[in-house]
C-alpha cells in the first residue's frame, strides 16, 4: 500500500468506518484502526481529533486516544515495518529516475519487428513499451474483421459482455457483477447504433477463443513474433470489440503481452511499474486514478508521475511489458486481438494488496 508521507490532515473516513457515539463515549476497534491506519499516512493528530469531534467524539478525548496509540507496542510495530516499505520506495524511486535519464524516455517507439535478441534485450529485459508496425501485416484479419463480418459469422451466437459500467465507478475491479450474455448479432447492433459510450465491451474476460465455433477467429491470426509459440496460441489469446469511448481504467497486468488493432484506434497510456507508490495501488492491480483527469487533491502523490502516451492504429501491434500500468481508450468502433504466449517465462506472481475502502 502507498502511505503518502506528505499528509498532514485526516483522510476521508473509510467507507467501514463504524458510526461514532452521539457523545464521547469509549472508543471502539474500529475507530482505533481508522486512528492507527491515519497516522500511518502521517495525518496530523489535530486533524484527526477534528474529524472524529465532528462525527460525535469529544475532541480532547479523541486527541488523548491518538496520542495513547503512538505508544501502543503493536502500533511501534507497525512504525518499524513503515520503515522497510519506506526504503523499498526509496529503492524503486532511485531507479526510476535513472530508468528517466534514457533519452526519449517519455516516448514509445514504433518500428519494424527487431531480430528476436535485440527484441528480448530492448523490451523484454529492458521492460519498454514498443508499438510493432508489421507484425500483423500479412493477417487474414486485417482484411475481413470488421463488424458486418462478425455479424454474419458468428452473430447467432451468445458472447458475454461488460454491460451497464457507466453506473459503477470501479466496474472494471466489479466486472463479475457485470457480465451479461448476448447475441452477438444484436451486440454489433448496439454498438453501431450507440455511439461513443463506455457503457457497455466485449473485453478479454468474454473468453470466446476457447468456443469452437469461433475457432475461424484465430485461423485469422497470421504469422507471430518470433519469442511467441503458436501452438499456445489458443489458449493464450483474447478477442475485444466495443465502440469508440471504451476505457480500461489504470491497473498492471501480471505477464507480458502482445495486443494487435485489428480495426479502429486505441490510445494507450504507460506508467512505469516503478512508479506504483504514487499510483494509490490498494486493491489488487487497479490504482483509482483516471489519467484522463487525475484529482490531485486526493491522490496528489501522482503529480510528479511520467506519463507516455501512444495511439495504436488498425496493423499496429503494442507490447505491453511486464508491469507497466496502463490506461486504454477506444478512439473508433476497435476490434482487437491479444497474445500472452510468449515462448520464455511468463507467470510472475504478484502479492497484492485487497483494501477495498480506502478510496
């Protein structure tokens, strides 16, 4: 988790947070783990006092409780692993202003597909971003993916969408609740007719490339990267298909990846996994941050982050490496192809943090 270390007025309360007495009765567990967890942000003590007075505590008890707290062994503890997370954010802070001194750092390539070791070198174990221009030059794809071709195909069968994501703020981080299933002829309809909207995607979690039915989808898919092995390409593949306006909001993956445009343009935006303890990171892989428009007032920690930003066109093919976060935007009506089989390691776990109500 990131404890901003320039806080210095009480935090929100957190969405658990118990309801205070109507007076200044004794103080509960669940008050002594909002006190504890705000002065691990440095939240000043007086800050908090107030916070607490205005949700019924009496402020002098409430500042009295806090100062108590400080000399709880269990909370000098927490001070002491404070400290081991302190360093490790100094380590990865160091490193990312040396990963800054490359020149062009802020800008992501596009060029040709280099020779496989200058592609595992550069990319892979040099972990940059890289848009490939010719990768999918010689796709089926290119030439008959469209719409209209994936109603006649396949417009019979049922595919599972994100629907209704305009009314959840995290639907991304929610997207169980939000499957439904639909016909697919109806699903292109909606699009076409829709407009730009974020409401509504067939994202990768569809997982139709392991139906048979839509097998001739991946007899589409050309020749590879060389550092991929095809005969995984099956299961290590995902179709994605959605209108204009379509956001996948900040978070990192878990391995590397190749995503194609098939048709339409995406913008994609990276943030160097080096920077994770600006980016809020307290549920899983997801930061609440919108880069499209950062409050600063609430995650002001992310004001000195570099952000690079390139646009996918129709051929274009990203690579995503590992633990780069990113932002995705749909800029057209986008179909598009994504490949993790990678033929060298690429299961990296990740131990993740699952604080659901701090933000």
């Amino acid at each position: 988790m990131n404890l901003p270390s320039t806080v210095t007025r009480a935090a929100p309360l957190p969405q658990a947070a118990p309801q205070a007495p109507e007076a200044a009765a004794s103080i509960d567990d669940g008050w002594i783990q909002w006190m504890a967890e705000n002065r691990l942000r440095n939240c000043t003590p007086e800050s908090m006092a107030q916070t607490m007075a205005a949700a019924g505590h009496d402020q002098a008890l409430a500042l009295a409780a806090i100062r108590e707290l400080e000399r709880d062994p269990v909370f000098l503890a927490a001070r002491r692993h404070q400290q081991l997370l302190r360093k490790l954010e100094s380590v990865v802070g160091n490193l990312q202003k040396i990963w800054e001194l490359a020149p062009g750092y802020t800008h992501v390539e596009k060029r040709r597909m280099p020779t496989r070791d200058e592609f595992l070198e550069r990319y892979v174990v040099g972990c940059r971003p890289v848009v490939l221009t010719d990768v999918a030059r010689d796709w089926p794809a290119l030439q008959r993916w469209s719409p209209a071709d994936l109603k006649a195909r396949f417009g019979m069968h049922q595919v599972e969408i994100q629907a209704e994501r305009n009314a959840d703020p995290r639907y991304e981080e929610n997207k169980l609740a939000l499957k439904r299933q639909v016909r697919l002829s109806d699903f292109v309809d909606q699009v076409l007719a829709g407009g730009s909207t974020n409401d509504y995607y067939l994202t990768a979690n569809n997982e139709v490339l392991r139906r048979p039915e839509f097998a001739p989808l991946l007899a589409d898919i050309g020749p590879l990267p060389s550092v991929c092995d095809r005969g995984q390409l099956a299961a290590r593949s995902s179709f994605w298909f959605g209108p204009a306006g379509t956001v996948t909001p900040l978070h990192h993956d878990t391995i590397m990846l190749f995503h194609t445009q098939i048709v339409g343009r995406k913008r994609w935006r990276f943030i160097s996994p080096l920077e994770w303890p600006k980016l809020y990171n307290y549920n899983n892989v997801f930061s609440p941050i919108d880069i499209d428009r950062p409050d600063l007032q609430r995650f002001p920690d992310f004001a000195g982050v570099k952000v690079l930003e390139v646009v996918a066109e129709p051929g274009e093919t990203v690579f995503l490496p590992l633990g780069w976060w990113h932002q995705v935007a749909s800029l057209d009506v986008s179909l598009s192809f994504s490949y993790s089989n990678l033929a060298l390691p690429n299961h990296y776990p990740y131990t993740n943090p699952e604080i659901t109500n701090w933000t």
